[in-house]
C-alpha cells in the first residue's frame, strides 16, 4: 500500500471527516456549514478539515469578495487511487473464493 493511500485511509477513519466528504461530495461548503452541519465547533472542524487538506482530500479556496471565507471541495487524486487499489484488492479476493468454490465442489 503506498503512502498516499495510508494518509486518505487514516483521513477517512474518523466519522466527521467521512461525514465532511459526504456534504462536499453535494457542492463545495464553507467551512462554517461544514462545521454547523456536522456539529462541531469552528476549531474542532478546522482540525479536521487540516487533516483532510494535508491527506490531499478536499481543497482550500478564498472568494474574490472576502478572503476571510474558506470554502472548501473534494479533489478527486485521492479517491480515485483508493478505489484503484480496492479494485485490485477485490479481483484478488473474486479470485481466491472462486478457487475455493472450486475446490469444495470438486471434493
């Protein structure tokens, strides 16, 4: 497993974070509704929102009419290698139990 992967993993254990990616994967939000959506307090979702950043998750941007406002949205690197290696993954497995079913029915 590459470290990219390791870091999206990590990123994605915590339920919050999962729960930040489900609301960005509708549009991207401010980092004030992500955090009333979710619950949290603005620094909580700050520290969470850095670790999704620094995993490659979602990225940063600042409206032309306040720079003070973040708005954040999925990037698509770090999903897409997952899913490449849980493809991988599966076809190992789809394999392994088709050799077992193989094997018990021949018995």
């Amino acid at each position: 497993m590459t470290a990219s992967i390791d870091r999206t993993l990590t990123a994605l254990a915590d339920p919050h974070r999962r729960r930040v990616v489900d609301l960005l994967r509708q549009r991207p939000h401010r980092a004030g509704e992500l955090a009333d959506a979710v619950g949290l307090t603005p620094p909580a979702m700050s520290r969470h929102l850095r670790a999704l950043r620094q995993a490659g998750l979602v990225e940063e941007s600042h409206p032309d009419f306040d720079a003070r406002v973040r708005v954040y949205q999925l990037t698509p690197g770090p999903m897409a290698e997952l899913k490449a290696w849980l493809e991988i993954a599966e076809a190992h497995w789809i394999g392994q139990l088709s050799a077992l079913k193989a094997h018990v029915e021949g018995s």
